[in-house]
C-alpha cells in the first residue's frame, strides 16, 4: 500500500540524495562541518538537505506543517505543538556523525503524522538506494516488497543498546543487565539504519535513550506495520510529541517483553 503522496515524496528524497548528500560525502571541507552539541554534529549537507526537502514538501499540501530537525536546532519553539494537526517530520541526514567521519551509515527519513499518530513513513539509504516505507494500517515494505520482522529465535538474541547519552557508571550497569539475557552488539547511531535492521532479523531489540521525533516517527511505524512493537518501559506505545526519554524497540511482542523485565525489573 502506498499513501496518496509516496511517489512524490520518493521522488524528492532520492533527488536530495543524488544532488545533495552524495555529492559532499567524504568531499566535506573542515569548515563544513560543526558541533552544535557535544557529540552532535551538522554539516552543510544537512541544512541544504533540509532546506530542499522542507520547499518540496510545502509544495505538496500547503496546509500540512513542516518539522525539520535543524530548523528546530535554530528555533526550539518550533517543535511546540508537533502532535497537534498534520505535519511533516525531516530528518535531513540521519547519522550525521557517520557522514561526517565518512562512514556509509546514514539516512534521510520523512513522517507525515497526524495529531502525534504516524500515518506514513519513508526511510532512504543514499548509498544503497534502499527505500523502506510504511503506511498506518497498510504494511511495511522494502523497495516496494512487503516485509515481515524476521525474530532470530536465538537463546540470547541480538539487542543494540544506546549508551552515549550515559555517564559511566550508568552504562557499565545497564550493558551488564542487557548481557544476561542479549547478545550486545553495538549500535549503528543512525536510527535510519537501525529500524531496517531489527525488521530484517541483523537484531531482535534496540534500547534508545533519546527519542526525538524525525529520529523514532518513520522507524517505529516502520517496525510495527512489520510486526514489531515499540513501546516505552511502562508499556505505553511511542507517540511523536511525547518529551520522555527511554524507548524499546523489538521485533515481537515477546521479545520486548524479554528486554522490558531484563533492562527494567
């Protein structure tokens, strides 16, 4: 199934990939790149990214507000209200460290949600082309194939968890209760990337810290319209608009289940 803007926002994703993002990875001069935060980088391709995809989205429905995380980063207020009414969500280039350090691990990702519910989700690997949407209701899908989460069925099955936002001591604490149920590998850093990998069986559960909209509103529609869960450790469904920190994502009911009472118990 394909929502009644795919082809179009399609079209523009790989349009910005092919005339923006590819063209300055690993072509990024010093003075192109910065840190907005510690540890959190931009560079000029995100802005232009951003900016060519916010006028391309306007163009389709005046009437639904556009989102992008670097406009956010310049102006906090324009999150406000970001569960109210219909609004497209941008991620320009998800993993910007990657692409900026020229690791081939990055994203662009685009949500329309309505009223804090994720109606439509698409997810583009510049490097591979791979497209991965999904529609409320309507199903999950790679370069146009329906897809289903793959659970490894592993005694210890693979989990990801997100560690860089912890002190030390939290994050020798947390991996160690992780490490008595999962299989610990490490996380990609790009959310682009990560919700692909728990639908294809690479893992079965993924811990986040953070979880601001343009990263989790077209992976979390992604991973449930394929059949998995993303929820917070009480129990309760992600839902853009929601400020808390702390999210699982998991390839079956019972594997989130396995991590809720290993991480969180």
């Amino acid at each position: 199934m394909q929502h009644r803007h795919h082809d179009a926002v399609v079209v523009l994703m790989r349009r910005v990939a092919a005339d923006i993002v590819m063209p300055r990875f690993r072509n990024l001069a010093a003075d192109e790149i910065e840190e907005k935060a510690s540890d959190d980088m931009v560079t000029v391709a995100d802005r232009l990214s951003e900016a060519a995809l916010t006028a391309g989205l306007a163009a389709l429905d005046p009437a639904i507000r556009v989102v992008g995380e670097e406009a956010v980063a310049a102006d906090a207020a324009l999150v406000d209200g970001i569960d109210r009414g219909a609004v497209w969500i941008i991620d320009p280039i998800d993993g910007t460290n990657n692409y900026a350090s020229g690791i081939a691990t990055f994203g662009i990702m685009i949500a329309l949600v309505t009223d804090g519910e994720t109606q439509a989700g698409w997810i583009l690997d510049p490097v591979s082309d791979r497209l991965c949407h999904a529609v409320l209701g309507g199903g999950a899908y790679i370069d146009g194939a329906r897809v289903h989460t793959r659970p490894s069925g592993a005694a210890r099955p693979s989990s990801v968890i997100a560690t860089y936002h912890l002190d030390d001591a939290a994050r020798v604490a947390l991996i160690a209760r992780a490490e008595m149920a999962f299989t610990v590998t490490p996380m990609p850093r790009c959310a682009a990337e990560q919700y692909p990998r728990l639908v294809l069986g690479t893992n079965d559960v993924a811990l986040f810290q953070k979880t601001l909209p343009w990263d989790h509103a077209p992976g979390s529609l992604f991973l449930r319209e394929a059949g998995g869960v993303v929820r917070r450790p009480d129990g309760t469904d992600y839902r853009v608009g929601d400020q808390r920190q702390g999210m699982i994502a998991a390839a079956s009911p019972a594997l989130w289940e396995q991590a809720a009472k290993a991480l969180f118990d």
